[in-house]
C-alpha cells in the first residue's frame, strides 16, 4: 500500500511543472531598432551563440505575439514591416547580455522581457503618461507594459519564481531633433514611471549611448547625463563600436560588445584592463593595479618580446579578454642592435605600434600607451655588449628614438601617452640595480601613473565626476574650494621642479587630481595675472598689465556686462566666500564692488607698527612680517637699494608674529571654520595664501624642515644670458639698481643659497596650510560634493636666466601648478598638455552646469579631464607688460618681443631654456608656426602700465648708447 502511495505520488510531480521550479533574474530590455537588433548572426561564432543557451526569452511583436517564453536564441529581431520567412537571424544586445551575466555568475538563470521596435521615439510612441491611465500612454510604452505582466505571469503559471533586477534602454536615433534638456526630462520621467509601473521604486536602470554620426548631440548628452548623475541608473557607451549602415545600426560585433557593456554598467563590474609588454610588464605591476583603481587586470607580458611579437600576440592574449583597455609598453627589447635576431628599427617599431593602436581601436578597447623606461647604461654594459650602442650617449640616443617615435604615434592616433622615461629618470631608484627593470618602487610607481590614466579614461568616472551627485541624489550642484597659492612654481613633487621641496599635501592632493604638468599664467605679475583669470579675459585684451589703480580706471570699459568668475557663480544661485589673497589686494581689486562679489568675507588682518617699520611700506600688510632685523639687500647696500628690500628671508619665532599666528594661518583656520558649516546654497568658497611671495619669511619650525648646508641652487650655466636679446636682459635685470641676481650672488657667498633656503621654507608653510584646509573639508558633510581646484598666479625664479622673483617670459616665470580634484576622485592623473590660467572660468562653469559665459577667452578643460590624451589646438599666449609675447605649446616655447627679437627653446631636449634657437634657419618653420598665435593687436596699457616699458628701452638705449651692458648679463 506504501509503495503504491508513492508511486502515485511520485507520478503527480512527474506531470507537475513544479518539479522543474526556477528563481528567475528578470531583465526589462526597450527600446527601437539597436535595441530589437540588426546585428547579422552569421557573425557570432558557435561559442557565442551557446553562451547563454539556458536563457529564456519572451519577446511581442506581430509575427510572434502567442510565443511565450523561448530559449535564448537569434531570430528574435524582426525588423518592422517584414512579412513572409525571416532571413538570416537578426540579433540585438541581448544575446551578449546574456552570455556576460552567465560568465559572471554560472548559476544565474536569466529571463529577459524584450519589447522594442525600430523607428519608435520617446516623444510619442514610448511616452509614460499617467500611471495606471492606459489611454495618455504611448502604444509601445502601454504594449510594453502588458508584455511584462503576460511574461511575469506565464512564469508564475510554470511555477517559477523571479525578480525583476533591471531595465536596459536603448533608444534616441528617432528623437535627434529634441535639445539635451528635452529629452533628459522625457527619459527622467519614463524611467521614474516605468519603475512605478513594475512597482520596483529602485529599479536598476542602464542607460545605452546611441551611436555619434554627428547629429545626435543632444541626445547622447542627455543619455550621458541621466546614466551618470541619476539614482539608480548607469550608463553604457559605444565608444569603439561600428555601424553596418550609414551611423545608426550597429553590427553584428558591436551588438555583442554592447550587450556586455550593458551587463558590465548593471553589475558594475571592475573593467577589464590588459597590459601587454615584455618582462618590464610581466615583472608585476598589473598585480599592483587594483590597488589604486577598480579594475581587473590581465599581464599579458612576456619576457623578450618586441612589438613585432607583441602584435602576433594581440588576437589570443588581448582580444580574449574583451578589455576595455589595453596598456601597451615596449622598445627595450626593439633597440637590441647588439641582437639582429631580436632587433627592431624604429621605424617598423613605430608601425608596429600604430598597428596595436589600431587594432585595439578597431575592436573597441582604450589605449594606454607607455613609453619605454630610462636604461642605466653601466649596469646595462655589463650584461650586453657595449660597441653596438658606442658610448652611453649612443645608448641614451638610441632610448630617444624609441621614445620619440611612442609619443608620436600617441600623438597622431590621439590616445593616452604615459611618458614613463620622463616619470623614472625623475626617481633614479624606481630603477632595479640592472639598469633596465623597474625596482619595487618603480612597479608601485608605475602602478600610480597606469591606474591614473585608466581611471581617465572610464566614461562612467569621468562622467559621474563631472555630474557629481549626493546620496539623496537629487543632484545638488558641486561646490567648489577655490585655493591660489601665491608666486608658487613648480617646487613640488607633482612637477618636479625641485626634489629638495617637502610639500606631502600638495603631493597628496596632485596624486588624487588631475594635474596640469604644463600650465601657464597670461602674465607673470600677481595683479594681471589675478584678473586675467578671474575675468577670463587676456591682458593684451584688456589692456590690464600691472597696477590695480589702472584696472579700476578701465573696469567699465572692459567687462561691460561680463562679470568676475565670482560674481558669475553668484548670479547664478552660489553662495560666494573668500579669505586672503583672491585678487591681489585681497579679496577684491575693485573696492566698491566687494559686495557683488562675495556674501561673506575674512576678516581683515592687522601687524603691529614695528613690524612695519623695516618694510619700506611694501605692498599691504598680507605680505607681512619681514624678517625681525629688516631686510638684508638694505642693509648691506644701503637705502638707495630700497627697490630690492623685499628679495629678503628669514626664520620667525612666534613671540615676534602678532598673535603668534600668520596671516595664513588665520586664513586656513577661518576656511576650516567655514567648511564646518551648513550652507543652504552650493558654495564657491575662494582661498587666496600669500606665501611663498616674498619676503620669505615664515614660522621657524618650517626653516627647520631644512639643512642649509645640503641646499642646492638652481643650475644656471656661466653663458646662460649669451644668446638673450637686450630685451630679455632688460627684463632679467630687475628692479634693484645694480640688478637683482647681481645684489643677491654679491651679498655674500652664501646669500643666494640663503634665499633659496627661504623659499623652500616658505613653500613648506604654505603646503601645511593648504593641507589643513584640505583636511577640514575631509571631514566634513561638503566632501563629497565639493569641486577642489589648486593654482598659483605665476611662478618664482630663484636666480634661473639671472633672474629673481617673478615678470619674465620664461618657463620659471609663467609655469604654475594647476588641479581639479573632483567630488569622489583618489586616483588622479596628468595631462602633460600646454594649457593656460584663462582656460579655468570656463572649465568650472562646465563642471558646475552653468551656462557658458560670453568674452572668455580660455576653453574648457573638461574634455582633457575626461580624457587627458585628448589634443588640444591651441597653445597657451603669456605677455608681459605691453607687446612681449611668449607662446608654449607642447614641446616649445617662442618670444617676441616689443622690438622684433626672439627666442626659440625646444622642451623635448632643453627644458631648462638654455639654448635659444631663434637664429638657426632649420628652426624657421617652428617660428612661422608659432607666430600664428601672437595677439593681432594690443590693447594699450593705461596709466601708470606705461612706465615699465619706458623704463626697459631707456635702459636698453643707456646699454647701447655707452656699451655698458652688465658682464654678469653677457
């Protein structure tokens, strides 16, 4: 009797579908025809077909309305109209979707809902209306509906079980006509009704990027910003992919490359990231990446390779892996001449790169591409043979070519240059005791810098970035900390410009921006430079060159109805604070415009008379204290050299600092204080430090940072005034009556290094300032929607070209430190890229979403924040004063000056500006290129702007007329 009772019992779940019950993941798939899909299935491999073959699908159309649930499989595209036998299957991205999400997780049983069509638009036909009011809803979206509740309850009638874990949307092509802001409303407004609708009020959403045949703008900028900035929802890009039709249709590889795009944005997967190379790659810094950025990270190095294998390996070694972005790195082994087996000449190297670069391209993955590293000839000796290379320059000649031929193929192909040879040589310890192969610090360092540049080139960050949003996220503006630092150069450790610099919070905060290694001021004076980035307007537009009484006189004329970036954010909804040097008398320049402005300033700042008395009156009390015994250059050469008083140093104690606290002290203390607090508007919160200007003077505790004796002075050759033009010596000379640089070496045989030692402790000062801003904003409720940009107003010459402080022409004079660290972001980058002060107005009005504003005369940078490789036409125009004009672009600097003569530096092979080639014909071209950029005219200085050019041809004229040019300056 039991053995029948489970016989029977045993028959009855035989017959029931409950015996075959499944958990479904279900996914929502809409849209028009990439979304229904053209995609010929002839393409996929056997493979790719099979992928995901236990998927189920339920698709509606009027061919296959009472299908139900089906295997996955092609043939569910059907293009519209189409009657009579399907020909060859059509696929859409479901099919690559599907294979992903099974990859990822095997046990994953996945049902997909699919209703689109082709040529349907958001507008009408996928229009949400009301909820629960079939009739104001448009056919596809009420058809789609109905289709989930068919499918959703057909899986329950099998008695299956599911959660609905997503929604893929990809559509637009019929809506190219509607603005950016149209269609970001009307796909805001389906999204939030489709989730009502399905009743899953948090429903994950992706977002799919139409293709760019140059009409679509407004829409793929809607879809980016939706996918970015709202909860819930991410975006896939079809960066790389290709169209079978005229840029609408994708094919067959990029159907299957965006279904697993669209898997990777729902599951948020690390991407996929290989590097290839030799035994520099295989030795372990892929491992090192997911340290610094979420990626997974393929080494597809292999010791001994040269890019001609490297290209036979990309199909099973890059391919393989469906990265998204591939690190590419060789030469080494390519420059072997002492091994024609393994020899590669630079120019099949270079082709052999180009071919990489496209084949990636091609296939849709981002290129990162690394030059090769610096060789330590000795050690490299000892394991190669010497006469093939001749001497060490032949080695370093031979690297060179190499190098040069890397950075122009990334150049050319516009991608990702990570010029790794420059990087290492800065740390000769990132290189092992063989001279070739990166030591453990070279790999962490080279891990640093590739995770940088990937991270730039993720859409996804770079867009998430760029749109930031709370956890609320209904998608406040950005704030932004504004920080300038005074006369700051390029002291630091981000720029290299002096290893000695101890700066660890501007290393931090370089390290987690991205930096601008090759930014530069429009004129090297505090006050013009000041203006010119706070109005955005050139100085040899404005006619503002010096002196704050001549701007005040011409402020009208000039702006008109522009406005001063501060006063831009605050017309348009910001709450505007400032402390300190923001214009170069505080925090304006203009006083009866203070209040337009800003809504809350610092308090002003006070010194005692005695304090005062040694200064000579300089400049304003923010520039205070001088050194408590006066200043130095007075002292040893007398009053008449009171011209030179400020170019002075020295340590403080903090009895003899009013209060025991200095003026940037209590600026960073008073921005601490405002990061602490709630604010009911985004805010533009602008930090101005004094320091490092002179006098160089601060605190003692940072001079003790330092050993004077092991301080070393800038590198300035015995000719290095030979080939200057009496202009350029003119502009050396300085203020001080027998010359600056010569007051200063002639002081004392110490004096010079003093200086320096001054400066660096003055920079130091400055960094820890910086540093406990930074930190009040780390903690506090603001940190993770706040913009940070860093800059200074120009830089600082130290006795490089005989020169000292600031208005000059040259790299010393007009290079700045420049960052944009956004909301989110620890892992920056570099763009190496000429740009200038004028391009950051209209880069922080497009980070915070304001329109752009008129006379400016910069450009965003927002495209190479995004993309750092991402070229740039124009290169960066500095003027001093009235007709003198530099120009740097990437690799060069021209000057022209007001009476015709020139200079021409290369930075490839002379960044310390030398070598002045103006004179050579070969360098003609070079000139003629550059000279495209000079100003067509100058608008005339006002007031008391006139007298520094008076004064340099007067001087100029006494030198000619009398032969007494200084011998320190010939």
């Amino acid at each position: 009797m039991n053995g029948l009772r489970l016989l029977i019992l045993l028959s009855l779940l035989l017959c029931s579908d409950l015996v075959f019950a499944e958990v479904y993941d279900v996914y929502l798939l809409a849209g028009q025809s990439n979304m229904d899909g053209r995609g010929d299935a002839s393409k996929l491999t056997e493979q790719q077909r099979q992928a995901a073959a236990d998927a189920i699908i339920y698709y509606r159309n009027p061919l296959r309305s009472t299908d139900g649930w089906k295997p996955l499989a092609t043939g569910f595209s059907v293009p519209p109209g189409f009657k009579g036998a399907l020909p060859s299957p059509k696929f859409g991205p479901e099919i690559g979707f599907a294979a992903a999400m099974k990859e990822w997780n095997p046990n994953h049983k996945i049902a997909l809902i699919k209703g689109s069509r082709g040529g349907t638009s958001l507008r009408s036909d996928w229009m949400p209306g009301e909820a629960g009011q079939p009739e104001t809803q448009g056919p596809l979206y009420r058809k789609f509906i109905e289709t989930i509740q068919l499918a959703t309850a057909d899986l329950e009638r099998q008695g299956h079980t599911y959660v609905i874990r997503g929604l893929l949307w990809h559509q637009g092509e019929s809506d190219s006509k509607a603005s950016e802001q149209t269609y970001r409303e009307r796909l805001t407004t389906f999204i939030d009704r489709i989730r009502e609708d399905v009743d899953v009020p948090d429903l994950p959403v992706v977002v799919g990027e139409v293709f760019d045949n140059g009409k679509r703008d407004g829409v793929r900028e809607a879809q980016r910003r939706v996918g970015t900035s709202s909860p819930h929802v991410s975006f896939a890009s079809v960066r790389g992919l290709t169209t079978w039709d005229e840029g609408t249709h994708f094919d067959a590889h990029s159907q299957w490359l965006l279904g697993r795009r669209f898997a990777a944005a729902l599951s948020k997967r690390p991407m996929t990231v290989v590097c290839l190379g030799n035994s520099i790659t295989k030795s372990g810094y892929p491992a090192l990446l997911s340290d610094h950025v979420d990626v997974q990270a393929i080494n597809a190095g292999v010791g001994g390779n040269t890019s001609t294998q490297g290209l036979r390996r990309m199909e099973k070694d890059v391919f393989a892996h469906d990265p998204e972005v591939v690190v590419l790195m060789f030469g080494t082994n390519d420059l072997r001449v002492d091994n024609q087996r393994v020899h590669v000449p630079v120019a099949q190297f270079k082709k052999n790169i180009e071919a990489m670069v496209d084949r990636c391209e091609k296939y849709g993955a981002k290129v990162v591409l690394c030059t090769l590293l610096p060789i330590d000839a000795q050690p490299f000796y000892t394991r190669h043979q010497r006469p093939p290379f001749e001497d060490a320059g032949g080695l370093d000649a031979l690297v060179q070519q190499y190098r040069t031929a890397t950075q122009e193929v990334a150049a050319n192909r516009e991608v990702v240059l990570l010029d790794l040879h420059a990087q290492l040589a800065k740390h000769p310890q990132a290189i092992s005791s063989d001279g070739v192969h990166p030591s453990e610090a070279g790999k962490q360092l080279i891990a640093e810098l590739v995770a940088g540049a990937i991270k730039s080139l993720s859409a996804e960050n770079a867009s998430s970035e760029l749109n930031p949003t709370t956890a609320d996220a209904s998608a406040t503006k950005p704030n932004v900390l504004f920080i300038s630092v005074d006369d700051l150069n390029d002291w630091q450790g981000g720029l290299g410009g002096n290893s000695q610099a101890k700066t660890p919070n501007l290393d931090k905060l370089f390290r987690e921006s991205v930096l601008f290694t090759n930014a530069h001021c429009s004129q090297a004076v505090c006050t013009a430079s000041r203006n010119s980035l706070l109005s955005g307007i050139h100085p040899s537009r404005s006619g503002w060159y010096t002196s704050t009484a001549s701007m005040r006189k011409t402020y009208d004329q000039v702006m008109g109805d522009h406005k001063m970036l501060p006063e831009y954010f605050r017309t348009h909804g910001y709450k505007t604070l400032a402390a300190g040097k923001v214009f170069h008398q505080g925090v304006s320049d203009y006083k009866t415009r203070t209040d337009d402005f800003w809504d809350v300033t610092a308090p002003s700042y006070k010194v005692p008379k005695h304090l005062l008395a040694r200064g000579e009156g300089y400049g304003g009390t923010k520039f205070y204290p001088f050194p408590k015994n006066g200043s130095q250059i007075v002292d040893r050469y007398g009053p008449d050299f009171a011209d030179g008083h400020s170019l002075c140093y020295g340590a403080l104690d903090r009895e003899d600092i009013p209060g025991g606290i200095m003026f940037d002290e209590l600026i960073a203390d008073w921005a601490s204080e405002q990061l602490d607090r709630d604010h009911d508007k985004p805010f533009f919160m602008a930090v101005g430090f004094v320091r490092p200007h002179v006098p160089y003077t601060a605190p003692s505790e940072f001079f003790d940072l330092y050993d004077l004796d092991k301080i070393n002075v800038p590198d300035v050759p015995a000719d290095e005034m030979s080939d200057i033009p009496l202009m350029g010596k003119s502009i050396a000379y300085g203020t001080i009556k027998t010359g600056d640089h010569y007051a200063v070496v002639n002081l004392s045989d110490s004096y010079w290094k003093e200086m320096v030692y001054g400066y660096l402790a003055c920079v130091s000062f400055a960094d820890a300032q910086v540093g406990k801003v930074l930190d009040a904003l780390a903690n506090s409720k603001h940190a993770d929607n706040t913009i940070v940009v860093l800059w200074s107003d120009h830089g600082q010459h130290l006795g490089e070209k005989k020169h000292w402080r600031k208005q000059t022409l040259w790299e010393e004079a007009t290079r700045v430190p420049l960052c944009f660290r956004l909301p989110g972001q620890t892992n920056g980058t570099q763009c190496q890229q000429a740009v200038s002060l004028l391009d950051v107005y209209p880069t922080l009005l497009e980070l915070c979403d304001l329109p752009p504003a008129d006379k400016l005369g910069g450009t965003s940078l927002v495209p190479q924040i995004r993309d750092p490789a991402r070229q740039r036409q124009q290169p960066v125009l500095t003027t001093w004063y009235y007709r003198n004009h530099s120009i740097r672009s990437n690799d060069w600097r021209y000057i022209r000056y007001r009476d015709g003569s020139e200079e021409l530096y290369d930075h490839r092979n002379d960044p310390g500006e030398h070598t002045n080639l103006a004179g050579r014909p070969e360098f003609a071209s070079v000139i003629a290129e550059h000279q495209k950029w000079l100003p067509k005219t100058d608008a005339l200085p006002a007031g008391k702007d006139r007298w520094k050019g008076d004064k340099l041809d007067a001087r100029i004229e006494t030198w000619t007329e009398n032969d007494s040019l200084p011998d320190w300056l010939r």
